[in-house]
C-alpha cells in the first residue's frame, strides 16, 4: 500500500533513524467510543423520559454539558483516581438535580445501567484487528490508554486487544497518562527503545499528538472526522483511518534500511 501524499506532513517523516516500537491510543483510535457513549446516554435519557415524563433530548444533551464541564474543570483527574462508575454515578446525580428529580439511589443504578448499554455497543473500527494482525511480532506493540483503572483494561480485555500488545499503560494504575511525558519515558524503559524509535497512533491531539512530540517520538494522528488541523501543532502523518499504519510503518522501517 502506498502513502497518499497527504498523509506525509514533515520532512522528518522521511528519516534514517529507525523505527523499533509502535504505541496506540485505545478509545477513538481502535474502538469506538464515543458512539457507544453517545448510545448509552439516548438510551438512559429515553428510560427517565419514559419514568418521569421528561424530554429525552433535553435529558440527554444536559447530561452531555455536564459531562464534559466537569471534564473540562478538572473531574478528568477526579475521574481517574476514582473509576467510572463514580464518575457517571456524579453526571447522573447532577441531571436529575437540574430536572427536579431527587433520589439518592437513582444516579448509581443509572450508572451501573449506563455503563452496561456502553458496552453492549462498544466495538472496534473495522480495520484495527487486520492492522493489529499485520503489526503483531513484527515490532513491539503498546498500548497506552488513559482513563480508570476500573474501565480501561477490562474495556481492552473485553475487545480482544490484550494478545496483540506486549504491554499495556493505564492512565488509572499508573496515576499519570498522556500528555505527561512519564509515560512516554515508561514505554521506552518497557521495551528499551530510545524515543527517535517510536510512533504514536492516537487520535486526540493534545494527549496524543502533542504528546508524543514533546516525548520525541513520531506521531500519526488518526482524524476520522476531517477536523481542521492547528497551525501550532503538526504531526508527522494524518490519517482517516488504521488502515494507512502498516504503510506507514513500512516506509519508516524501509527508510531507516535504505539510509
């Protein structure tokens, strides 16, 4: 498979510096997670509206607000330390209130619902077993996930991902995840390789993207969405999805063959 020449953004994507381990992100990158996210809240909204006569819309995009306030005012760290059970229990908690519903035991049982509707919708993108098949063995594999401890690496159990990676990094077993440069430094002690020899394949650029360059290492940024890219912020390649990765892996392995 050829590159597209899109897909090559910097000069130094062309390099003599060889390429010896490849690291994912896990949610949005390999699996779907915000479409099961967003299934779960519909669902949950529709079972309120039905018991409380409510507006599911409106249920639902509340929810959302709350959420992703809370995310954006620190309960991302909070969310961590805590698993995601608690997290939601909170977002839940916080909905009712604005509606006018309050009952100190709904919001775990909605929770605990949630979580269970995410996961029945939870899957990976098409291309991720093929492209994880096609990189197993040839080079080492991370995995580097932030979230809980409680969530993510039953989530990667749960989707098959563990047999394909030689080691996984949780955010919430670590109490440090991308962006943070410890991560990054971890992964290199794990496998032995110095940061010019990693990729990161992630599609969040600040955790991942920027991530990865502040570390040193080369970095795709998988943007399914067609997002703009930020005029401060380039990574070495973009892709629409997995299936440009073994190319991309092959041309950095063969240039450093051929320098």
């Amino acid at each position: 498979m050829q590159l597209r020449e899109e897909t090559l953004l910097r000069p130094e994507s062309r390099t003599d510096r060889p390429l010896a381990a490849v690291a994912f992100d896990m949610d949005d990158t390999l699996c779907d997670f915000a479409g099961s996210e967003a299934a779960a809240r519909k669902a949950m909204a529709w079972r309120l509206a039905t018991e409380f006569g409510l507006d599911p819309d409106l249920l639902h995009e509340t929810y959302e607000a709350i959420d992703q306030r809370r995310l954006a005012h620190g309960a991302s760290g909070w969310w961590t330390r805590t698993g995601a059970l608690a997290h939601r229990t909170e977002n839940w908690r916080l909905t009712l209130q604005r509606f006018g519903v309050e009952d100190p035991e709904l919001p775990l049982i909605l929770a605990r619902e949630h979580e269970a509707i995410r996961r029945r919708h939870l899957y990976l993108f098409p291309e991720a077993l093929p492209v994880l098949r096609a990189l197993h063995g040839q080079l080492p594999l991370v995995l580097i996930t932030n979230g809980p401890a409680d969530n993510q690496r039953s989530q990667a159990e749960l989707l098959g991902l563990t047999a394909f990676f030689d080691h996984i990094l949780v955010e919430g077993e670590l109490g440090y995840g991308k962006p943070d440069p410890r991560v990054f430094r971890l992964a290199e002690e794990r496998v032995g390789a110095p940061p010019e020899a990693w990729l990161m394949v992630g599609d969040n650029l600040r955790a991942d993207v920027a991530g990865a360059l502040a570390a040193g290492w080369r970095s795709v940024w998988v943007n399914r969405r067609g997002a703009a890219r930020p005029a401060d912020l380039a990574p070495h390649f973009v892709v629409e999805s997995l299936h440009e990765v073994p190319a991309i892996v092959h041309h950095l392995r063969g240039a450093a063959r051929s320098a």
